[in-house]
C-alpha cells in the first residue's frame, strides 16, 4: 500500500492557516517550534506539522487553565469540604 505523499506549505500558506503574519511563521519556524526545511532557500512546512503545532498549543493552553483552576481553588473545593 503506497504511502500518501505529504503537502508542504509555504511561509505564506501557514501564515494564512494560522492568521498570523508572514514574519511571525518565519520566527516559529527560527525558534523551531514550527520544524520546517528550506528549499533553495524558501521555508517549506509540512501541512501535518502545522497541524501537530495547534495540537501542541491547544494541549498547552489546557494544561494553563488547569493549572490556573487549580491554583484558585479553596480547600474546601480540593477536599470536598464546606
């Protein structure tokens, strides 16, 4: 079974996706926190990392919101308490 070959995306087609600017894909993209290659000296960005990356953000910010209900929340509401 012949594996389905993978989109890449430019700079331009992630900063669309994302609704970000340009400039702003190329720093994730410096910082590696979006993994790209470049080709002839342009990004290239696979469509299934840009995907993995708002699944990481997405798992991120609920952890902060967790940790956030958690920091607020009394004894009482720990232990079950009144």
């Amino acid at each position: 079974m012949p594996l389905e070959p993978r989109r890449f995306l430019t700079v331009a087609d992630v900063a669309e996706l994302l609704d970000a600017t340009p400039s702003a894909v190329v720093a994730l993209l410096e910082s590696r926190d979006i993994r790209g290659v470049r080709v002839r000296g342009q990004w290239r960005v696979a469509q299934d990392e840009v995907q993995a990356w708002v699944d990481r953000q997405l798992e991120l910010e609920r952890r902060r919101a967790l940790w956030r209900q958690a920091q607020s929340a009394s004894v009482a509401d720990l232990f079950g308490g009144r």
